[in-house]
C-alpha cells in the first residue's frame, strides 16, 4: 500500500524561508513610505486603501497561488507548457485592444475591483516553460544554428510586443534567458557580441561620431597589421576583420541614432544620455514629435536626472548605519519619485545604511545561489533550464534595479523582485519560485 504524497516532501525550505523573509521586509519598506502618524496601524493595513495594505493582500492571495501550485503535478507544466506560451503572447496582444495607458504605457489589462493585470509580467513565466520545453526535446542539438535561432524567437517574441507597449525595462528582461541558453550551449562568441555591441552603444554616447568613426578604423587597421602572417595562409581573416569594422562603422552611424531617435521615447534617451552627462535634444525625436496626447498620457517634454540625483540624495543620508525605522525624511516625505515601486531599494537606504543594504542583498544573493544548486542537481534538462530561467530573470531586476537607484544604469523600469509593490510583480515572481520549488520536489523525474 503506498502512502499519498504529502505538500511538503522533497521541498526546499530555505527558499520558502527566503521568499517569505524577502516579502515580509517588501511590505515593510512600502509601509516604512506611506505611514503617517496618528494613523491607526491596524486599521490602515485591514482597510485595504494603502499600497501596504494592498501588498499584504497581494500575499495572501500568492500563498494561495503557491499552495495551489506545490499540489499540482509536474507533468502538467511540461503538457501545457507551450500552449500557455502561445496564451501569454495573446494577452500581450490583447493589451493593443482592451488595455489600460498607465504612464503612457498600454500594457495594463483592467480587472474587477480596479485592480491591473500586466500580461507582459506574466510572460516571464511562460516563456521560461516554453524555452525549458524546446531545450528538453531529444532531438535538439542547441550547438546547431538552426535551434539556436529558435530558442532566441521565443525568448524575443514577447520582447518585441513589450517594445511596442513602451515597456523598454520589461523588454530588456528577456535578453537574461541568453544566460539558461548558454548553461545549455549557447555559443559564448554570441554573448561576445552582445557585450560588444552594448559597449558600441556606450562609446558612441562619450565620443563624437566622427572621432568614434577614426578610432574604429585604427583598430581595424592594426588588427589586419597583426593578422598580416595568417592571412597569407588564411585571406579569410582579413574579410572578417573588415566585416566586423563595416558593421560597426554602420551601427555606429546609422543603427544607434535611429534607435535613440525613433525606438525609445524621448525621456528613455534622455536618461540614458544624462548617465554620461549630455544632454539629448527632444525635438530631433520625430516619433515624440508626432505623438498626440491622448487618455492618460502626458505630453511629452524634456526631463531630467531628477529621479536619479533623488534617490541618491536618500540612499547617501542613510550614511553607514542609516536613520532608523520611519524616520527616512526624503523617502517619507516624498521626494523620490516612484519610491513605493521601481525606488523602493531608496527606503531600506535611508532608513537602514550601508548595513541594512549589505544584509538585504546577502539575502538575495543567498537566494540566488540556492536557486543555481536546485538547478545543477536536476535529473531533467527541463527543470534545469527552467532553474536556470528564474535565477537569470532574478539577478537581472535585482543588477538592474539596484543599479538604477543608484545612477549606474538608466532608469527602465524594472521592479525589485517581491520588494516593489504591484500585485502582478508579485504574482509573478511567486509563480516563478514555487513552480520551480514543485519542480525540484520531483528532481527523480526525468520531464519533458
């Protein structure tokens, strides 16, 4: 007679224990921002008015989510795994038609009791089943080009959509999942060149175009002087060398502008230029130049580093040891923007120091490598590359975020992992951990 299994078998309890201790200090944080004095605490967080409260409720009902999920069957996310890929690529469709413009993004699909549903968020989880399901199949071999290109459509598909709904933070999200490709043989030639086109970018923000242009050519010019032997064995080396400089040269001059020009909107240019101290003139925009300020969104005007140079001002008073519990005076009296959301690192800054941040991100990082072990000791390459999917997406919003606040990269967007506040930030994030916690229950299993 063989004994039902319990909830609870084959669990990895450090990861619960981290997941609920990440959410606990998240409501925290946004409470630390929102709460006045003379406000009856209690009440406050069972009135369902503030964002804290709203977050609280928001756990709840992902305890619930995750409870559903440890009791579900492996199986079924590797049977459903693409039909849900092809469901989330839908709603992010669908935003086009039904969704809501929330700060001049349409991403948003509206739900009873005035609550959003951010499909793009969701997508993430989709897109790391479909791409474990692709990579599990026996017949792929991923050091072939022909499946390398496909794992990539699938990962960039919902990218695209989120370009297109304004959501450049959550597009860049998707390049992570080249981390899972690469655990699993992805060429590092194609991380190469992504780096190095990114470095293109950067350099050709500091130097004027015409310097850039020069510079590039001297390089290729001493890389063929180099070469100069093995080309008379190889003349091919000398084509790839000028290749490379023509592609650059023609990034460099005409592939970046258009993106900054008619790509990104006017204050994500802005922000990037403002990280090397230029300025980036709104009026050379032809796209924000002709957008019409329809529903909710703002006319489009030229900002600046505020947010930035705020959210430092807060995480820099925080000194060493930080200002103590509700007594931050730029997180609580508002003057970063987005603090309760995409700045909330800025209140755990303030309020707790160097200190209070260097334990929250041992927390992280705890989580982290905790989530690369559960990975390497799957039986399964599904579960694996699912493994490796979720540690990506997770060192990416938190690299990100953190960088962000502190003026290390722009501002896109990107929400702290179960820190931000927004039901479908967490939501997701939830659904990422405990399908991924069900998975390693059943590491025995080989899934497909």
């Amino acid at each position: 007679m063989t004994k039902n299994k319990s909830i609870s078998q084959g669990i990895d309890y450090p990861v619960i224990w981290l997941y609920a201790s990440l959410v606990a200090i998240g409501i925290l944080c946004i409470f630390m921002v929102e709460y006045r004095e003379g406000v009856n605490v209690f009440s406050s967080f069972i009135g369902g008015k503030t964002n804290y409260s709203k977050q609280l409720f928001f756990a709840g009902f992902c305890v619930l989510v995750a409870t559903f999920i440890l009791l579900t069957d492996s199986k079924l996310f590797t049977a459903f795994a693409n039909l849900m890929y092809v469901f989330g690529l839908l709603l992010m469709v669908a935003t086009f038609v039904i969704g809501k413009n929330i700060n001049g993004s349409k991403s948003w699909i509206p739900l009873a009791g005035g609550f959003n549903l951010q499909p793009a968020e969701l997508c993430k989880i989709f897109t790391a089943l479909a791409l474990a399901k692709f990579l599990s199949r026996q017949e792929i071999d991923f050091s072939k080009l022909k499946y390398q290109l496909i794992g990539g459509a699938i990962t960039m598909a919902p990218a695209v959509l989120s370009i297109l709904q304004h959501e450049l933070g959550l597009a860049l999200v998707y390049t992570s999942f080249l981390i899972a490709m690469y655990r699993e043989g992805l060429p590092a030639q194609i991380l190469i060149i992504g780096s190095s086109f990114g470095a293109l970018v950067i350099a050709s923000l500091i130097i004027e175009p015409n310097t850039l242009l020069i510079a590039l050519s001297v390089i290729a010019v001493f890389l063929i002087y180099i070469a100069r032997r093995q080309a008379k064995r190889n003349k091919g080396v000398i084509t790839i060398i000028f290749i490379a400089w023509l592609i650059s040269a023609g990034t460099q001059r005409f592939v970046i502008p258009y993106i900054f020009n008619n790509v990104l909107e006017c204050y994500q240019s802005t922000r990037i230029y403002s990280m090397v101290g230029k300025d980036y003139n709104c009026s050379d925009n032809v796209k924000s130049m002709k957008k019409q300020q329809t529903g909710n969104e703002k006319a489009p005007r030229k900002p600046d580093d505020y947010n930035v140079r705020q959210s430092k001002i807060a995480i820099g008073s925080g000194g060493f040891t930080g200002k103590g519990f509700l007594k931050g005076t730029q997180t609580r009296g508002k003057y970063v923007p987005e603090q309760h959301t995409d700045f909330i690192f800025t209140s755990l800054g303030e309020a707790f120091g160097f200190l209070g941040c260097f334990f929250f991100l041992i927390l992280y990082i705890a989580l982290l490598f905790r989530i690369v072990r559960i990975a390497e000791r799957q039986r399964s390459t599904f579960s694996r590359v699912y493994a490796y999917s979720v540690v990506s997406i997770f060192f990416f919003h938190i690299a990100v975020n953190v960088s962000m606040t502190i003026g290390l990269f722009p501002i896109v967007g990107i929400p702290l992992p179960l820190i931000s506040y927004g039901g479908s930030s967490l939501l997701t994030f939830t659904i990422l951990i405990f399908i991924l916690l069900r998975l390693d229950a059943d590491r025995q299993m080989v899934l497909r």
